[in-house]
C-alpha cells in the first residue's frame, strides 16, 4: 500500500513525540505539516513545510540528530528530509500562500549530494535585509519611515555581528553591593545572586520581581545584568522596559523588519523585561514576546522580569503568557523595615560624601515609610535645602524641611495593644493568636494583627513574629499578603479592617 506524506510524517512525530518535552513538541513539530513524499532514484524524499526561515534554523541546531534517526527508522536508509520555508504568510483564513523555498536537511559531512534541483545552500535573501542561516550583514535601516538618519536604539543584531557588542542598556550603579538586604528583599535578592552565579541552569527560570512603585525592582533585576557582565557569565545581557520593547516591535512592523527584531531578541543570553504589566491589551505585542520567551527558554536562556504586581494579579495578558511567567519563581519586595531604611540612609549620605547625624538619619526613616525613592529624595531635598542656605542639618532643620512628607508623630503604639484591639473586636482571648491552633477565626484574627503591627509599627518582621509565640518573618509575609488580597476582593472584609484600624487609632491617642 502506497504511503502518504501525512502518514510517514505522523510516524514520525509520534517517535519525536517520545523523546522531547512536550512543550517543546507543540512548540517546534505540532505546526508543521508534511506537503510532498516522492522517489527519486534510489533516494525517499519527504518534504515538510515549515511556517518560517527561523523553523529552519532552530531544527537544523537542536533537532538535527533526532531528525535524521526519526527519517531512517521510518522511510530507511535511503530516506531523507526537506523543507519548504514559507516566505510569506498571508491571513489565517487562506493559510500559507505566497512564495516559498524548498532545501534538503542538512547531510553528514562524508554523504555526497543527493540529486535534487533545490538551490544550493548559499541562497538568496528571503526579506529585506536577511539571508540564509549565518550569512547575514547587519542591516541599515531607520527608526521611523522617511527618518533615514535616526537608528532605533537597539539595532537588530543578527547573525555575523558579535553578540558581546550589543549595548545592554544597564546602569551601572544597580549592583547587589549596593543593594541593601533586609526582611523586605531577602528572598528575591537571593534568588537573584543565584541567577547571576548561574544563568539559566537554576529552577528560577523565568524570574519575575514584583512590588510597588520606588521598591527596588529594577536596581535588583539589573544587578543580575551587571553581575553576568562584570564576570563575564553570559555573551550578550539586555535590559530593556516593556514601553520600549513595544516600541521597537512596531516600528520593526512599519519598517518590514519584523524578522530581525525576532532574531535579535532571539539570540541574547540574558534578557531583562521591566514592568511587564504594561504589555496588558498590546496582543500582538504579547503574541510576539511569547514566541521569543519560548525560544529563550528552549534554549536555556536566562528571562528575567518585574511588575508592580503578583502574575495572577495583571489585567489584560493572555493566559498562555501569564502561565509561563510563573514557571519559575516569582517573589515580591516589601516596603523596607525600619532598620533598613536607616541602612539605605546611611548609604545614601556616604555615596553623596556627606556626614549626617545618626539623629537626623533615624528621624527621616522613621517617618518616611511608603518606598525607598521617596527616602532617598527626602535626603537629596535635606541636603539640596541646607546647601542652599548654607544652614547646618540638624533636627529643627529636617523638621522644617520635610513637614509636608511626614505626619507629627503620634504614641507609639505596641504589638501588645494591636493584639489587645484586633481580639477584643473578634472576641477571642489574646494568648491564642500566640498559641499554635490553627482554627479559622484565631487564624484570621492573628493575620490581621499581624498586618496592623507591620502597618503601624516600627518593628521587623521578625520582632512581630516572636510576638505571635514566634513565628517565622515568612509568617509574617504571608499573612500581610493574605489580608491585602482580601482587602483589594472582598468589601465586607475591607469595611471591617477599616473600623478595627479606627479603633487601633482611637487606643492610640
């Protein structure tokens, strides 16, 4: 019985099937399709159509073996492989039309040429600009249409141009020697120095870093970069915001270049994504991303990323993607405790050469608490104004300074007068947010308390732990990011968090 080109390449997947991962079965074989089997001589061809020259490529380096020993068991011997490269694509409706180049699987060095009336390898460009497989030049080309003489920031590399010559796009001041660790970071910092010691070959592949605005987000995912860069772990390392690479893929669209930002983003090392939240609603955008995260990540590349909030929490990005940003390890930055935002303080005055009093630093930290952007700035603004009026810095002076940024301090409240108010409103008995029982309401009662003593107190995350009849600072975390999510989903539960903070306040006064 007479073979069809469908069934010998459905043999064949189902071998390939067995031996690769299945994600990356449906990613590089479940679109392909068999479009001719012929005999010429003694010779069995099977031609496969691949939807792009980049198909061509990848499966030439990765698959090659696999292929080759795939074709023998199924067609023989005397069975071999050839591609039909679709050149252009047109809509989903009529499929793959248009013009297309048909070109053997690569031979074993000692087999002679088949007999075959395909081109020979050294073709002809494809698009605009590329060529075949490693006989690229890089491109000229400009940022806008009609703007000949504004490169795009980030030329798309191909290749034949050396990968250690593109521009990462990293500032060098986002080291891990500059990054204070504390309660707030410790997670993520680590994780983060184990990316850097070891690009790509950790389980923390993607990494997302997550948090609010001024947090330390971006210092962290750059020092991997300049990490990787400083000893020379990784070839190429770009850092790049998610605006900007929105940016460069449109304007790679207007100017039929489409390819080559693909290929660009294709071949770096070390990819760094900042915000990605901003890639919410932009589909083709997010289209794109998703086949170079693929890419990157079959290949063990390192993908490192950051948004403002936890993946299950950003709108308007397509399942599939969210799913892959949680591959790996996602870990959040909180607001820093008290003892490190002296740290970062302390820091900042010595970066900037200036000596100031261990008063004045406590001062700033103790008031100022949303992010460290903001501390920082109340220093510059500290030092900016005492400069100016060539005053010295002192008490009155930070005052004085900063009356705007901060409140006028209040009692300080204690762990032990939280705990009074928040078990006094569920009526249960203090001890037992100490004790260890694990029953609904002490469990919630102890949650809530726990995230007024993080939110109104100066204490860290360890100290608050030790109080609840010590408990780990993870604890601690987890049960602050319990009550925010109820918080942001559940009205009732945010109108009575409300009125027990009314009552934490009035104790207060």
């Amino acid at each position: 019985m007479e073979q069809s080109p469908e069934s010998v390449w459905k043999q064949c997947l189902e071998i390939i099937r067995d031996n690769i991962s299945r994600q990356s079965f449906k990613t590089w074989f479940a679109p392909l399709k068999a479009v001719g089997l012929e005999q010429e001589g003694e010779l069995t061809k099977l031609t496969v159509q691949l939807p792009s020259q980049f198909y061509y490529e990848w499966l030439e380096e990765h698959y090659f073996a696999l292929l080759r020993k795939t074709i023998t068991k199924v067609l023989g011997p005397q069975g071999r492989l050839f591609y039909d490269i679709v050149i252009e694509k047109d809509d989903a409706e009529t499929g793959y039309e248009g013009a297309s180049m048909h070109l053997p699987a690569r031979r074993p060095a000692n087999e002679p040429a088949a007999p075959s009336s395909s081109p020979p390898p050294d073709l002809p460009p494809v698009t605009p600009g590329y060529s075949a497989p490693r006989k690229l030049a890089a491109p000229s080309f400009s940022a806008v249409p009609g703007s000949p003489t504004e490169p795009i920031a980030n030329p798309f590399v191909i290749p034949g141009i050396r990968k250690a010559d593109i521009d990462s796009k990293l500032n060098p001041n986002y080291t891990f020697e500059r990054f204070i660790e504390g309660d707030c970071n410790r997670l993520a910092r680590s994780a983060a120095l184990a990316i850097a010691q070891q690009p790509g070959a950790t389980s923390f592949n993607p990494f997302l870093v997550y948090g609010g605005v001024g947090l330390g987000k971006t210092h962290l995912i750059q020092a991997i970069g300049n990490y990787l860069k400083a000893n020379r772990k990784a070839e190429s390392v770009l850092y790049v915001s998610s605006e900007r690479f929105t940016t460069e893929f449109v304007q790679a669209i207007q100017n039929n270049r489409a390819s080559d930002f693909s290929l660009f983003y294709r071949q770096i090392d070390l990819l760094i994504i900042d915000d990605v939240q901003f890639f919410g609603k932009k589909e083709k955008t997010q289209e794109e991303f998703f086949h170079i995260f693929n890419a990157l990540h079959q290949s063990g590349k390192q993908i490192v990323l950051s948004a403002d909030r936890p993946p299950r929490d950003i709108q308007g990005i397509e399942e599939r993607l969210l799913s892959r940003f949680q591959w790996g390890l996602s870990a959040d930055l909180q607001m820093p405790e008290l003892e490190t935002r002296i740290a970062i303080l302390r820091r900042k005055a010595e970066d900037d050469g200036i000596v100031i009093n261990d008063e004045i630093i406590e001062f700033v930290a103790h008031h100022i608490k949303s992010n460290i952007r903001e501390l920082e700035g109340a220093l510059i603004r500290l030092l900016a104004h005492a400069t100016l009026h060539k005053r010295e810095i002192d008490l009155p002076l930070a005052k004085e300074v900063l009356r705007d940024l901060i409140k006028d301090a209040r009692v300080s409240l204690t762990i032990e007068q939280i705990q009074n108010v928040v078990c006094d409103y569920f009526g249960i008995p203090e001890d037992l947010v100490r004790a260890k029982t694990r029953k609904r309401e002490v469990v919630q009662a102890r949650q809530v308390a726990m995230h007024f003593c993080k939110k109104l107190t100066q204490h860290s995350l360890k100290t608050i732990g030790l109080h609840f009849g010590g408990r780990d600072h993870s604890t601690v975390i987890h049960a602050c990011q319990s009550v925010q999510n109820q918080i942001e989903t559940d009205p009732k539960f945010r109108d009575m968090i409300e009125e027990i903070h009314h009552k934490i306040e009035v104790r207060s006064r």
